[in-house]
C-alpha cells in the first residue's frame, strides 16, 4: 500500500511543480490516511453476536436450579455444567429478536461458580441489561438462538432457561445470581410388587415421547407442547426398581404407551408388559416431574398413584439419581 501511495505522491507533486515554480511560497503536500493501513486482512468480530460486550465492567455469574415448581427449592448446578448467557440492552421491547450485546458460554464450577468457557470474559458498561441464560444441564454446548428463537429441540434432553430484566451494571466487578428453571417435563416410574409377584429387577423399558423439533422462546423460556407422539420410544434411565425420562412438554388426552421387561418370581426369561398411561390432567408441563407408582400383577399393571415431585437428575451413563 505504501508503494502505490508513493508512486501517486510522485505524480502528483511531478504535475504541481511547475506551478509552484514561479509562487514565493513553498507548499508541502501531505499525505493524510484512514487509519486502516498496513493492517492486514483479519475477519471482524460481531460483537453483537458472541462478543464479550462493550465496556470495561466486568460481569461474573453463579448459577442455582429449581428442583422443584411448587416450592421453589434450588441447589447449585452440577459441576461442568455449560451455560449460555445472553446481555440484551435494558428497556428494549423485544430485545432478544435484536443483536446481542454480549454472549459467552460458560462452565460450572462448585458451588455453582460460572467461569468463562476457553477464557471468556463479559465486559459490560454502566447501564441497565437484559440477561438471559439457557444450558442443557450437561457439559454440552447449550443450543444458540438466533433471532430469540431456538433450533428444533429433542428429547431426552434437561433444557434450562433463565433471565431478568433491567438489571444495573455499575462498578468495575458485579456478580449476578442466576436460577434456571427446567423448561422440559419428566416422568418416573417407581415398580411395585403386586399379589403373587415378585420383580427381581427390570431389563428394559421404553416409553412414547412427543414428536421432537419444538423451538424454545428465549424471551420467555417457553417451549410449545407438542399435541402427538413421536413413532419411535424412547429408553427409559433405569435404576434398580426405578425408571426415569426427559422429554418436550406433552398436551393429550392419548396415553402414553410403557413397554418393560422384567425378572420375576426367580423365572430366568423376560416377562413383557405393555400398558397404557394416563396423562395427567390431559399434560405433561414443562417444569414438573411426574411420579407413577406403578403396581406389576402377573397379568397387567396398574397405577396405583401419580404425582409430582422433585425433579430427577441424572448421573454421568443416564440413569437416575432418587435423593428421596
């Protein structure tokens, strides 16, 4: 670039000579840049997409979950958790269908404690901020937004959601408190011994699931509850006598269809049942997790009580974890 600045320079000064020539002044041109050269041709980053932010603020985070609707009982999340946080500018109707001012996924630590994911930092101005928060309640990467809305969800998947509104950023380090809530349903099954029976443990168990590909809201944390089932079960966590699923929010009168196998009365072949459940009240909400206790009879089961209760969360190979 310098070369062909100089070249033009020359010419220019070579046509203007002449007619300084006979002036008693000397002019001296100089050559006055745009402050991009000799830069190179590195890619921009979209700060409004996945920067860090504009602003020397720096903003920590400490993540909880609710384990439960009704009382609002929490615990920190998981350790290695990732976490997605979202910074909208404050007072914006509809911010999230806008750019983001900041976005930067993060990693659970304990007690809760978020750190950067590869070093990242949300540097923030003074101001009032919108964040939102998403995870998948695991150590995959949550699911970007584009626009506020998700990419078609799955099954069998802990979606968590969180945010709040016009929160104040000033000083140089604020730490905001972050509680997720589940924006999927659960359901667990508790096997029981009925007359004349005696299950020594279950080989398998499937359960229909709501037809996939529902979009979270990130505004709201809303995902639509799908009104069919997909055609293929899902496998269900099993730990001893117990069972346990995650899915999309459900609305629908239809029951849903529990295959299990079992081990009973001593026998060494695989005894199958295949029995309607109920929806409760016609749903399964987001939120909740939904117990059967389920009462295996040498011809049929029955369902002797359904509720909800905590939520069951899951250790590292899928199977429950019943703290109760």
């Amino acid at each position: 670039m310098k070369n062909i600045k100089s070249v033009v320079f020359t010419t220019i000064l070579a046509i203007l000579l002449p007619v300084f020539a006979g002036c008693s002044k000397i002019y001296v041109v100089q050559w006055v840049g745009n402050g991009t050269e000799d830069q190179g041709t590195s890619g921009t980053t979209d700060d409004q997409t996945d920067g860090t932010g504009l602003g020397n603020n720096l903003v920590n985070f400490h993540a909880s979950v609710e384990s439960l609707n009704m009382t609002k009982s929490m615990s920190p999340i998981s350790a290695n958790t990732r976490v997605t946080i979202y910074a909208y500018h404050g007072s914006t109707d509809e911010a999230t269908s806008t750019s983001a001012v900041a976005r930067g996924t993060y990693i659970s630590q304990q007690a809760g404690t978020l750190a950067g994911d590869s070093g990242y930092k949300m540097m923030l101005s003074n101001g009032v901020f919108d964040f939102y928060a998403v995870s998948t309640n695991s150590s995959d990467v949550p699911p970007v937004f584009s626009n506020g809305v998700s990419p078609k969800l799955q099954n069998g998947v802990d979606y968590l959601w969180w945010n709040v509104d016009n929160y104040d950023v000033t000083g140089a380090q604020v730490t905001v408190p972050i509680i997720l809530n589940h924006s999927a349903t659960q359901v667990t099954f508790e096997i029981d011994h009925g007359e004349g029976m005696y299950v020594q443990d279950i080989a398998s168990a499937t359960i229909t699931v709501p037809v996939p590909g529902a979009q979270m809201d990130l505004s709201t944390g809303v995902i639509p509850p799908a009104t069919e089932y997909d055609s293929t079960p899902a496998s269900m966590g099993i730990n001893g006598l117990k069972l346990q699923y995650t899915m999309l929010p459900l609305k629908t009168d239809t029951p849903m269809k529990l295959t299990i196998g079992i081990h009973a009365n001593g026998e060494p072949d695989v005894k199958t049942y295949e029995v309607d459940v109920p929806v409760p009240d016609g749903a399964l909400e987001a939120g909740n997790s939904y117990r059967f206790r389920a009462v295996i009879n040498a011809d049929d089961v029955t369902f002797a009580h359904v509720g909800v209760t905590d939520w069951v969360d899951v250790d590292e190979t899928g199977n429950p974890l019943y703290p109760h």
